[in-house]
C-alpha cells in the first residue's frame, strides 16, 4: 500500500497500514506540496523509526535554494513523477553549513532526476563539498544516483568508508565540478566521483567533463566498474556545455581490487594535468585479489605529449579486448607491464 501525503489545501492524507505490513509513505515538496523545502521532508521521514515504512520524497519542479537535509534513514528523493524531465535544482550560493555537502547521508539513499550546482565550504575546511556527501560506515548500505546533475560543486559525489557498501550511478551528468583554489596536500583534489573504500561502485551511460584538477571518477572499492560513460579528459566540448578542466586522470582505481572498464569515450585534451587517462594501483594494493579488465573502449588524446592510456605500477595483468587508440603513444606503462602474457 501506498500512503500519499499532500498539502491540506490539495491533497488528502491515506490512512498509514498496518505496522506489520511493509508501506510506501509519499512526501510531496514544493510551494503546493506538504512541505516547502527538502529539508522539512526529510527531517519528518527522519522521524519515523520503523523501517517498515518506506519513503519516497517527490519534489515539485522548481531552484531550493540551501536546502541542505540530512538524511538519517533509508529513502528515495526524486522529481516528482508527473513532472520528469522538468527541473529541480538544490542549489547552494552559501557555504554548506554542516561543511559536507548539500544532502548529507548516512543511511541508504536513492536520488532520481535531481540537480545539484555550487556546493563549497572555505578552502580552511578542506574546500571539498559535495553534491551529495555520504557518511555511512556500516552495515549493507547502498547508494543509488540516476538521472541527476551535478555543477560548479567543489566534489559530485563524495563517500567514506564502508565496505558494505553498493554505490550505483548511472544516467548522471558531471559537468564543470571542482575547486582550483586549493592545491597540495592533504585537502588536494576533488573530483566528479570519489568512492572510499565501499564493496562496490557502478557507473554507467554518464557524461564527466570539466571537472578541475581532481580524478573524473577515484574508486578505492573492492569492484569497479565503469561502462559505457563519455569522460572528458583536460578536453571541452562546449555543445554539452563542457569547458575543458584540467583533469588528472580520467578513471582513477588507486587501490586495485577488480577493476572492469568497458565501452566508454575517453577524451583526453591539452589541458590534462596527467599524461595517463586510467590509473591502477598507483596508491598501493589494498586488497588480496587484483584484477583489471579494459574492452571495447575509445581512448582519443589530442596534444597531450606521450599520452597514455593505462598506468599499471604494479604490472597486474591486463585483459585488453577491442580497445580503440587514437593520438595514444603508450598503450600501458611501464613498458614492461605491457609485456606481460
């Protein structure tokens, strides 16, 4: 059953289920929903401590401008479903207050159709806010983006660590993100995607472009996969609405563990801070099992002086199945790596 909850002047409250049957709570934002910011609805989802009660929050098209919530129990935000396509922007032109991003999670979160421009916090924070912050550290956790935009944040999406944890994305766009103020260690870089060190992270048909100084997408999970995605390396295209970044690496996998690559355009372009486009294990092996397979991809770089498609330290074998090269003087590095059977 599912409980739709609207404004009294609109909508009329369902009475809830029973407490032993698994129910669908609907929370209508925006100036004719139940409640007027994101905020509010998630703060009252918060409140209900059966998890029998699923919760779904629909956003009214519309900008909520520093609507920062806070997310402390499994649910869903999304457009609402008879506007999908129109726009709901959550955007920040204040320092994010709880200095992590514009939702914060902690609980299993899944975002659909959603918009997030300008996260920041001061450079003496770390000058890292996200689009979305998760701070989950246990349990089987998932995060879930589809069809969601992120621009002008200082990160995209920025996770912790939790190796219960399933990250998917996919339908996403990560257009100009970043901070070019800071530089060095130990706040140097943002980037689009970081994952810590999760069970999983899947990211499919997205387009990274723009992004400055930092990684596209910096994996530290025990699999990776990353398909059929467009990833702009130091390269614009102003069509999508790309200005060119100053990237490091396309594809970042520090850590290895199992690592698939597949059917994606990877554009590298003069303005890349990095030579190499994918990178794995360059940080250390964290974990017992190594693998990394890499098919059916693109690698397209233009001006970029001995451009690279695969750095590869530790010389962990590589399947590479119908990959395409283009302005590429290096397939894998080191040399000897490539070598290997």
């Amino acid at each position: 059953m599912r409980v739709i909850l609207y404004s009294v002047s609109m909508w009329v409250c369902i009475a809830v289920a029973a407490r032993d049957v698994l129910a669908d709570t609907v929370l209508i934002v925006g100036p004719e929903g139940q409640y007027p910011t994101l905020s509010n609805a998630v703060a009252a989802a918060n409140s209900d401590t059966d998890l029998n009660q699923n919760y779904f929050i629909h956003i009214l098209p519309g900008i909520y401008t520093n609507d920062f919530p806070h997310v402390t129990r499994p649910m869903t935000i999304k457009v609402d479903p008879r506007y999908v396509g129109k726009e709901v922007l959550l955007k920040a032109t204040d320092e994010v207050p709880n200095r992590k991003g514009i939702i914060l999670t902690e609980a299993s979160l899944t975002v659909d159709g959603l918009t997030f421009m300008g996260a920041k916090i001061a450079n003496s924070l770390g000058g890292n806010a996200a689009g979305i912050r998760d701070q989950s550290t246990d349990g089987p956790v998932t995060l879930i983006v589809r069809n969601s935009t992120f621009l002008e944040n200082q990160n995209g999406i920025l996770t912790g660590v939790n190796p219960h944890e399933t990250i998917t994305i996919e339908n996403s766009k990560f257009k100009n993100n970043g901070n070019a103020s800071i530089t060095g260690p130990p706040f140097c870089c943002q980037h689009a995607v970081y994952v810590g060190q999760a069970g999983s992270l899947i990211v499919s048909t997205s387009l990274f472009c723009g992004q400055l100084i930092g990684h596209n997408i910096k994996s530290r999970a025990l699999m990776t996969a990353v398909y059929n995605n467009a990833l702009y390396n130091g390269a614009a295209n102003p069509s999508l609405g790309c200005m060119a970044g100053s990237t490091s690496f396309a594809i970042d996998v520090p850590n290895g563990g199992g690592a698939r690559i597949s059917g994606n355009q990877i554009i590298q372009g003069r303005e890349a801070s990095n030579n190499n486009l994918i990178a794995y294990g360059e940080e250390g092996l964290r974990y017992s099992s190594n693998s990394l397979y890499v098919s059916g991809n693109n690698f397209k770089s233009s001006d970029v002086p001995n451009a690279t498609a695969i750095y590869d330290p530790h010389c962990i074998p590589i399947d590479l199945i119908d990959n395409a090269f283009s302005g590429i003087t290096t397939i894998v590095a080191p040399l000897q790596c490539a070598a290997q059977p």
